[in-house]
C-alpha cells in the first residue's frame, strides 16, 4: 500500500498544503486581498477578472467557483474580501465555506470605511487565521485519496508522443488504485471527441462528451472565422501541430486509457467522485488552472513542448517536458525531462514512475519548481456570457 | 558516416510521420520508422524544422491527412512522398466558422 501524508479536512478530503484562502468576492476587491496576502505569509489570494456586470448564470458560476476554491483540500481556513456591491452572492460563499467546518471570516471594504481599513482589518483576520491553522499536522492518507488534475499546455508534437504519453501513464495507474483524475480542456477534444466517447462508461456519458464539444465548437464558430491562431496557437503551429485535430488527438493521450465516469461542470467540487472524469473547460492556462483547482484536485500534471511556465496559487502544478532542447532551455521551470523519451534513453513506463514518485513527493510538501518560482498569479475564473 | 535521421509514423493508417531532429533540409534522406521497427528511406522535400511532418506517400488534393491513425485535416495541396506538411498543405475541418459564413452568403 502506497501511503502520502497531508492535511485531513473536517469533510474527509486531504489536503497536500495548508494555506488561508484570501478570496476576493469580486474583481474590484483584488487589491485589497493582494496586499492583507503580501503582508501574511502563509495565504494565498486569486486575481481573478470577474464578479459584477456579467449575467445571472455568469455570476451564480463565479460564486460557486469561487466557493469550490474556498472548499479545496488545500485550504485550511478562508478569508472572504468582498467590495459590497458587487453581483456575486458573497453572503453565500460566506455561509456555504462556514458549512465545511474550515475557520471562515468575511470583511466588507465599503462597510470598513474604504481600502485602507479594510487592508488592516484582513491582515489582522489573516495573521489569526493562518496561526490557527499553522499547528495542524500532515496525517497518513492512501492513494485512493488523491485527486489529480492534468492538463497540457505550449504543446507541440513530443507532447502527444512524451509527456503527455507519462501522464497518460501515471492516470491510469492512479485510477487503477482508485483514486481520481480530472481532465478538461473540451477545445482540445475537438477531433478526438469520438474516441473519448467510446470510453465513457454509459450512452449518457458518451452523448455529453459530445455535446460539451459541440458547444465549445459552436461558440468558436458564432464569431464567423478560422480558429486557427486561436486554437490552434501560433506557438503549437511552430512547434508542428496543424490542426487542432492534430494537437486534440495528441492532448487526450494525457487521460490515459480509462473509461470516462462523467463531465463535471466548471465550477463542480468533486465529493466521492473516483475514477476519471472530465471538466468542461477551455484550454486556457488561467481559467483551467483554476476550474481543476475547484475541482479540489491537491496538484496538477501539466505537460509541455514550447515550455509554459504557469501555475496556481494554491495547486502544486508538476511541469513534464515532451521537448528534449525545450528542458535544457528551461530547466529552471521544467520538473520532469520526459524528452528523454523521444532521444530513446527511456521508456514511457520509466519516466512514468518517476512521475508517480515525484507527485507523491510533491503531495508530501516538496516545492515543484512553479510553486519556487512562484509563477501563479496569472488566474481567472471561465464565463460564458459577455461583460455588460 | 552521419546517422540516417528518423521520420516516426505511429500508426500504420498514417500517412505522415514527425522528423524530431534539427536542421533537416530539402533533399536530406531520412528513415521512416513504425512501432513494429520497420524502416524505408525517404527524400524530404523541403526544410523540415523539428517535430515537424512528412508524407510517407503521396497524397492527393481533398484526401484526409492521418497521424494517430484518425484524421487531421484535408489536403490542400497535391502532396508528394517525403514532402513536409503543415499549415500551408493542410486544412483543419473543425471550429471553421469561415466555411459556415461563406455557406451562409
């Protein structure tokens, strides 16, 4: 039996770190939040664009978000940093993360009297938070506890032929010893989409992956042009992939062989949910770190080619690198040399169990080099409605 | 004598394999290499950069170019053996919002 060790949360779930969410219910409250995280060491906050003028679905997706970040494993106590008039329910996200049992605490920068108070009064609401929570320790947890989310990005072809290849590799073994794997990134199964159906474990699943794909397509489509550029990106067109068949095909590689359980939505927070599953996302590094995150995956495989250095605040993100010349550019931000694959010095099961070591160092505490580097502010919440 | 470089074709439907090596130019012979280890040798016609495509057999205008054994766009172009493949050859058949618009007008 493979044990791991992290923090057990009052509703089950096992956190990989412990840190105190600033959330900001709203755009307009990112300063705020920004500058109570700088002062505390131990927090972590997401800059996010969303929140206020946008359409009823839109704003219900962005608090249930919003509330799912707060419920991650990783989060050990949250403090809300709401505006006041913004068009999320912040009352909600207040009452439904006091639900999980985590310490949870709410400040109004109108209510205080304006952005300075509100900054003293938050730090202060952060320094008690995060030592409250500071003498939980790590506690054994089993492999049927891990939630893995994976994702590629800057791909170009070694992405569907290594890395991607080693994360399909570590899925399967994770699923195998039940644990879960997210996947998303439902532009990138344009092309491939038939392939992923025929493993989903019923009709129902299989009608949904093709309708996720469907839509994503078709709100591409509505703007009347060649996606290309778009998605394909100039970047994945340089690295040799034609078509977004071609770089779709290569990217479903990453989920492994398993059959599908189900698509989960944007915002969802799995509960018990074993197995893989998808999460209807775009490809979009901000907007998809953050729907995994939300999930309550613990950490993230992310697979590259071109080299993108990404991350999320409160998610460890693992960087496997397909291109061997792209790893020794960029070692700094590259954990795993999967290129080693494509020269012929290893096989896709080696470098697969060096993955499958390294995430469980990771879920022990050790720093990935994103999270050294700390490149993760870059975050946003995925909306489908315009800006109004 | 320098190593033949490898063109690898990873399904036996394709009709395109990835040349990953740098500095392949228009004329260089590279070998193609399946799963099973078979190998031909092929003239490139074209430069080549890194991780990029050739035809392993010629291809025809509208006929669907195959890598993983599934379709990744259509020919656009008449298409010879070793001849690089990319954006200027291949057209991709999905999120064309501009073929709906012309239909459209």
């Amino acid at each position: 039996m493979t044990t791991w060790y992290g923090y057990r949360r009052a509703d089950g779930s096992v956190g990989s770190r412990n840190y105190v969410a600033v959330i900001p219910s709203v755009t307009c409250a990112n300063d705020v939040a920004n500058a109570i995280c700088r002062e505390v060491q131990g927090t972590v906050t997401y800059m996010h664009h969303q929140g206020c003028c946008q359409l009823p679905p839109d704003l219900d997706r962005v608090t249930e978000t919003l509330i799912s970040l707060g419920k991650s494993p990783n989060v050990g106590a949250v403090l809300i940093v709401s505006l006041g008039c913004e068009g999320t329910d912040h009352a909600r996200m207040y009452e439904e993360l006091k639900a999980t049992g985590k310490p949870t605490e709410i400040i109004h920068i109108q209510e205080l009297g304006g952005v300075s108070k509100a900054i003293r009064e938050g730090t202060d609401i952060a320094r008690r938070l995060v030592m409250e929570i500071s003498s939980q320790q790590r506690e054994p947890a089993d492999v049927s506890e891990i939630v893995m989310a994976i994702k590629c990005g800057a791909s170009d072809t070694t992405s569907g032929m290594a890395s991607n290849c080693v994360i399909g590799y570590v899925a399967d073994k994770l699923v195998d010893l039940g644990a879960t794997v997210i996947f998303g990134e439902t532009t990138e199964f344009l092309g491939g989409e038939h392939l992923l159906a025929k493993r989903a474990v019923n009709e129902e699943v299989g009608k949904k992956i093709f309708q996720i794909v469907n839509e994503m397509e078709e709100r591409a489509k509505s703007i009347g042009c060649d996606m290309r550029r778009g998605q394909p990106t100039p970047g994945n067109i340089a690295g040799g992939l034609s078509s977004i068949e071609e770089k779709s095909l290569g990217a479903i590689v990453k989920s492994g062989t398993r059959p599908i359980q189900g698509v989960l939505e944007y915002p969802e927070h799995v509960t018990n949910q074993k197995g893989l599953w998808i999460k209807d996302s775009p490809g979009r590094e901000p907007e998809i770190l953050t729907g995994m995150a939300a999930t309550g995956a613990q950490f993230m495989c992310f697979s590259t080619g071109r080299g993108a250095p990404q991350g999320f605040p409160s998610m460890p993100v693992i960087k496997i690198c397909g291109n061997p010349n792209t790893y020794e550019n960029m070692k700094d931000d590259m954990d795993l040399n999967a290129g080693l694959i494509i020269t012929g010095d290893k096989t896709i099961e080696e470098v697969g169990e060096e993955a499958f070591a390294l995430l469980l160092e990771v879920l022990n505490g050790k720093m990935t080099k994103n999270e050294a580097i700390q490149y993760f502010s870059a975050i946003d919440i995925h909306c489908l409605g315009p800006v109004i | 004598m320098e190593e033949l470089k490898i063109a690898l074709r990873v399904n036996d439907l394709d009709n395109v394999a990835t040349i990953f090596a740098n500095g392949i130019k228009d004329g260089m012979e590279v070998e193609i290499r399946d799963k099973k280890g078979n190998k031909e040798t092929v003239t490139v016609i074209g430069d080549v950069p890194y991780g990029h495509k050739i035809a392993v057999k010629d291809i025809h205008v509208k006929e669907q170019i195959i890598k993983y054994g599934e379709e990744i766009g259509v020919a656009t172009h008449e298409i010879k053996r070793g001849e690089y493949v990319h954006v200027h050859n291949l057209d991709s058949m999905r999120g064309r919002g501009d073929l709906e618009k012309e239909t459209v007008q």
